[in-house]
C-alpha cells in the first residue's frame, strides 16, 4: 500500500502538467512559435512553412513513400538516410559489383545511377477542412458515418485545381475529430548520386540499432531530376536537376549542449493518447509476441548471412527491415514498463474523470472492449507476423489473392501483369530453401504460442519444430509457390511467362499445392474464429476513441495537444541534450571518430572499419570538419520528439541551417510513440560535419561539396 501511495506522489507531477517544450509533433501551419522562440529558435515560423513563398517545407521531402530526405544543393542534390536508401543501393549491387560493401560515389551528374518506381512528394500547402468534411455527419454512426465522409473528401478534392503531377491528400487527424488537406507534388525521376559503404553507413548494424553511444553514417545521397521546364516528369535522359524553390545551408559549426534544435519530417505513427488499458495490452501481450515471431525468423536468417555472401546481399535489406522494429518494440517494452507508462496514464484519467464524469463512462467501455478483445488480438498478432515473416507463406497468401481475384473476373490483363511483375521482383530476393527453415520454426512457434481454439484442425504436428523442418522442406520441395517444381512445363521463379501460360492449370495446382494448403487451412481459421471479433471490437474501440479524444481535448483546457502522427509533414523541436538513463549511467550528447576505432573488429560483421578511414584517422587528416576537441563529430542526441518516418528528415540549428540528419531514437526511449517521457527520450542524428568529412576525404567528391551553401 505503502509503494501505491509514493507512486502516486511521484507521478502527480506529470500527470498535473504537459509541458511541450520536450514533445509532439506538430503540424507545421500551426506552430507555437512563442515557445520555439522562448527555446532559442532565431527565425520566424513563416520561414519554415508559408504556401505563398519560398520556405523551409519546399526543402524537405517525403522519400519514396516512408522516409524523409532534404534537398541541399540549387541542383536538386538530395541528402537521406543510408537506410532510406538501402533498397535502391541493393538492387544496383551484386557480387561482383557490390556497392553496399565498396560504396558507390556518382563522379558527375552523367554517373549518377537510375531508380525506377522512386518518387519524392512536397508538401505544396496545408488547409483544414473539418467543417467540409464533417457536413451532413452530426446524427450518422458507422458505417454510413465513413460512407459520408468519404464522399465528402471526393467532393472536396474535386472541387480544387491541381497540376497534372500534384494530388491532394485528406488526413484525418485527432482520431477523426480534425481533417486537414495537403497539396502534394510528387517527382519520379530520383537518382542515385553517392553512399558510404555499410561499414560507415551500417556501421554497428543489428547490434548498435536503437542504441547509444552511436556511431553510424547513415546517409546517402540523391538527386531530383525534372524536365527542361523544372517541372516533375517520368525519367528521361533528357531531364536535367531539379531547381529548388529553397534548399538547406549545411553547418560545420560546434554544437553544444542546450542549443536549439527542430526536425522538420513525416513521422509515420504515433498513439499518445491511447488509454492506460491499451497500453498494458500493448506492453503485455502484443508487443512481445511480435518480438518472439520475429526473433527466430532473424536468428535463422542469420545463421546462413554470415557464412554465405550472395545470401547476405540477397537478404541484407530484409533482415535490415525485420530487425528494425524487432529491436524498436524491445526497448518500447522496457520503456513503458521504466516511465511507468500505464500508472501515468491511470492518473492522467482520474484527473480527467475528476473534471468531467462522462469520461469515466467512456473509459469504462474501452476497458471492457479491450478486455474482450485481447485473446483476438494476441492471435491477430500472432498470425500476421508469421505469415509476414516466413516469406514462403507470404507466397502464398500472394497466390490466394490472385487465385481469388481470378474466380471472381476481377484479373483482367493489367493485373495479371502487375502480380506477375510483383513475383518476379518477389523470387529475385527469395532463397526457397533458407525460407523453409524459417517457415518450419515460425509454424511451430504459432502452433505451440496459439491457443487451442485459434489453430486449424490437425495443427499439433507442427509443434515438434525438429520433425516440422523436415515437413515442411518436403512440402516445399513439392510446391510450386516456392519455385521448386514446375508447373506448366516452368518454374514460377525462373520463367513466370511459361508458368502462366496455361492459367486453368496453374490454378488448379495451386489449389492442391501443399504449401498453399497449410496457408489455406491458417487464413481460414484465422478468418472465421479470429478476425471477425477482433475486427468488430477493433471498429467500437476506434469510435469510443474518437469520443475520448474529443473529450480530452474538450476537459484539459491547460494541455496543449498535436494530433498523433500519420505519415503527413510535422515538425518537432527541442534542445541538443545527453541522458542519464539508468542508475550511474551518463550519455554525452556527442560521439566522435574515435569511438568509431574504439569499436573497430577486423573483418567483422558489422564493426569493420575502411582502411581509408582509419588512414584519415591515424593521420588525423580531417581538414574543417573536426570539432573543438580536434576530433571529427560522428553524431548528436537531442529532445526532439521523433519515430519511423523522421529517417532522414533534417536537424535545423535555430538560423534553419542543416546539422544533423536523423537516424534513430535511443532504445530508453523507442515507448515515445505511446508515452513521450523527456527522461529518457533521445532522437539520434548524424552530424553534418561526419557526413561532410565522408564525401571530402573518405570519397574524393568535393565536387559535391562544391554545390553546397556551407555555413561556417
């Protein structure tokens, strides 16, 4: 009783107060500018977004869909992450050519290297548009309250003037108690200009992810190509650079600790004010089953991409996506269980419930919903990362749409093109044998984590996992999903044209293929005695959490709120900042080249140093670029408030200047999508001044340096 009472006592602070100088993500129209200022920001908030003339937003781009990038140079040169890049750096690659082991370093425009289906989108202006969005809702409940919102968008969209070459976006915001619209100008024509080798762009790769002290160059470098009139086209040997409307100086200048710092990106989710109860799940229950799925797909994958180099590139971008959020939703657990995330948030309702009773009403629900919820939900977690993970059922559950969409005359032509397109690109990164390992060991883990009502009739055999791996390579051994037997005179996975060739057949065999029967048999059971509840308590959950929202926003008149994250342009600021996260440990806010030598292994994995590089650092041969303590800065923590989607996005000094590239968040503090807590939260960049010394010394392309504005 004793322990409740101090708890409590602890906690009443950050229950009583919301301070926003350390969290939250805002959108850019609406910026409180006073506290920016009040935090050391020099510039205006127009300066960062105004629709009417040159600003900062006209520098800062969505990447391909999920990362951010920034362009720094009036040719269009455009700075992202490493990993960001990490795809496009693949598919250039191969084993005698192997530009993510050498790097690649474009020696002019005319070498910088193609990238089919990459685009990059500005954000050309943002308008709220609740009230249009909203009419005609008042008395609807769903699902005609969605069927009329979302004509209401059609209305809206079709009622403004765009460019061929821009679109408009209606994103609902504060769970659908706000909607904003955003112009949006995309370009196709994005080519590969420069990268560090992994040694320096994944430096410390699965092991030093999500962690600090850190030590990687993760950048990599692009370029926007537009046609002779800077307009967005289709790639063309034609195109010539894209001229920015704006483009970011980049300081070399020391930083120190307190300096003021913003992150200017597209944050892709957040859920901060879930309540305590959807926390406890989370931390409890669906997090670490995602772990667990995920796991054993590494360890296996592992085990062959450290002996066999041709399945190291093959996978190397896979695994490098799987162990992301593995290692992220680790350290989200501890987080939360460390900030004592779900007794804050009991805390923060009864404050809430105090004010306005009503709450408790609606809580009350969401309690019991996500009480009744829980064992669907564990299963939903369960079965959707098995069948993400084990590629070979991926496969399948690929071939049951198209099967489907056959039956049911929805495969015309063009999509029977674009499948087989997607398989293509699919099998070229796809080893059927290492998979089956990793379909063996994820099947037995679904069959002995899941509980009995949730598995298909006989799925006991697949508990024993040293009798499933002979299973299942038997079974894969015989599927032409996995491109092991042929089908219509073809394998699917070296010759798709003749597989396909004959389609009755293929449909035929797919339907008796075993693989695609142990697929069948877990969609089916998943389907009928899962996801229908899951699903219809997940919809009840979602309009009890509109509600909620709408009366937090409504009872907590001192809270400043921002609506959570959803891959739309926020920014977020700040101060440069170390942390003490645990008992008697102290993190400076400052890495250096010498920590990269002090993790240094010879021919290691993942702590392998260039030798250029450590000739540079033996000779300290580091020109403008290193600091006060005569070293060269590697990378910087600081208070931002950031999460997936804010790779790449740009660390702005109070003048707006370019100083860091973020990368990564510290593993203290991966729980900020669900509880910010300015303890233990830290945003981890790359500092321009590393990334500077790379393309100078380490690369030999001052001609790209040449195109930069460098503020000294």
């Amino acid at each position: 009783m004793t322990k409740k009472i101090l708890l409590s006592v602890f906690l009443l602070p950050a229950v009583m107060t919301f301070a926003q100088q350390y969290g939250g993500m805002w959108i850019p129209t609406e910026l409180n500018e006073k506290e920016m200022k009040d935090l050391g920001m020099k510039i205006s908030a127009k300066d960062i977004f105004n629709p009417q003339k040159a600003s900062i937003k006209d520098a800062v781009v969505q990447f391909n869909g999920g990362c951010t990038a920034e362009i720094i140079s009036p040719k269009g040169l455009l700075l992202t992450n490493h990993h960001c890049g990490y795809g496009q750096i693949q598919s250039h690659s191969t084993v005698q050519n192997d530009l993510l082991s050498n790097g690649f370093w474009a020696k002019n425009p005319q070498g910088e290297l193609p990238n089919p289906g990459v685009t990059v989108d500005f954000i050309v202006d943002i308008k709220e548009v609740t009230s249009q969005i909203l009419e005609g809702t008042d008395k609807l409940q769903e699902p005609d309250l969605s069927k009329q919102i979302a004509k209401n968008i059609e209305i809206y969209k079709n009622s403004q003037k765009t460019e061929p070459y821009q679109s408009i976006s209606v994103r609902s915001m504060y769970y659908g108690n706000k909607f904003y619209a955003f112009t949006i100008e995309t370009f196709k024509d994005i080519r590969l200009v420069g990268a560090p080798p992994q040694s320096i762009g994944k430096f410390g790769s699965d092991t030093d992810n999500w962690v600090w002290p850190r030590h990687t160059g993760d950048f990599s470098m692009f370029r926007i190509y537009a046609d002779k009139n800077n307009k967005p086209a289709e790639y063309s040997k034609d195109n010539v650079p894209y001229v920015p409307k704006h483009y970011l100086p980049v300081s070399i200048k020391d930083k120190n600790e307190n300096d003021f710092t913003f992150v200017f990106g597209f944050p892709g989710r957040t859920t901060e004010y879930l309540p305590a109860i959807a926390v406890e799940k989370i931390m409890k229950d669906t997090d670490p089953a995602r772990i667990a799925v995920r796991d054993v797909a590494l360890k296996t994958l592992d085990e062959k991409m450290r002996t066999d180099d041709a399945t190291r590139i093959q996978y190397a971008s896979k695994y490098a996506s799987v162990a992301n959020y593995w290692k992220k939703w680790i350290g989200e657990v501890e987080g939360l269980k460390k900030s004592n995330a779900v007794e804050k948030k009991v805390q923060y309702e009864n404050s809430l419930i105090a004010k306005n009773k009503d709450i408790k009403t609606t809580l009350d629900q969401l309690n019991k919903l996500y009480n009744d919820q829980a064992p669907y939900a564990l299963n939903n977690a369960y079965y959707s990362e098995t069948i993400r993970n084990a590629e070979t059922l991926t496969l399948a559950n690929l071939f049951y749409n198209y099967v489907t969409a056959v039956e049911a005359g929805r495969m015309d032509e063009k999509g029977t093109t674009s499948f087989k397109n997607r398989l293509t690109s699919f099998y070229k990164d796809y080893n059927a044998e290492l998979d089956a390992k990793v379909t063996a060991k994820l099947l037995a883990l679904y069959a002995n984590k899941t509980a009995p009502e949730f598995l298909p009739a006989g799925f006991e055999k697949y508990k024993n996992e040293a009798q499933n791996l002979q299973t299942i390579e038997e079974d894969s051994k015989n599927s032409i999903i996995t491109g092991r037997t042929e089908v219509n005179g073809a394998f699917l996975s070296k010759d798709i044209e003749k597989a396909f060739s004959n389609q009755d057949k293929l449909i035929k065999t797919l339907k008796k293929d075993p693989v695609y029967q142990t697929y069948l048999s877990m969609r089916d059971t998943y389907i009928t005695k899962a996801d229908p509840q899951f699903t219809s308590m997940q919809t009840k959950i979602d309009a009890l959490q509109k509600t909620y929202m709408a009366q937090q926003m409504a009872t907590d008149k001192d809270r400043k709120f921002f609506p959570d994250a959803n891959s739309t342009l926020r920014v977020t600021y700040g101060k440069v900042k170390g942390s003490s996260p645990r008992d008697a440990v102290s993190y400076n806010y400052q890495t250096h080249l010498a920590g990269v030598m002090e993790k240094y292994v010879p021919g290691d994995y993942e702590f392998d140093v260039p030798k250029k590089l450590i000739d540079l650092y033996s000779k300290k041969d580091f020109g403008v670029y290193k600091d006060k303590t005569g070293d060269v800065p590697v990378g910087f923590t600081a208070t931002n408030h950031t999460t997936g989607g804010n790779s790449g996005s740009p660390a702005l000094d109070a003048n707006g200047n370019l100083v860091g590239l973020n990368f990564d968040r510290q593993w203290e503090g991966t729980m900020s999508d669900i509880n910010y807590d300015p303890r233990f939260s830290r945003n981890i960049m790359v500092d321009t001044k590393y990334i500077l010394f790379i393309i100078d010394k380490f690369a030999d392309s001052k001609w790209l340096i040449d195109e930069m504005k460098i503020v000294k």
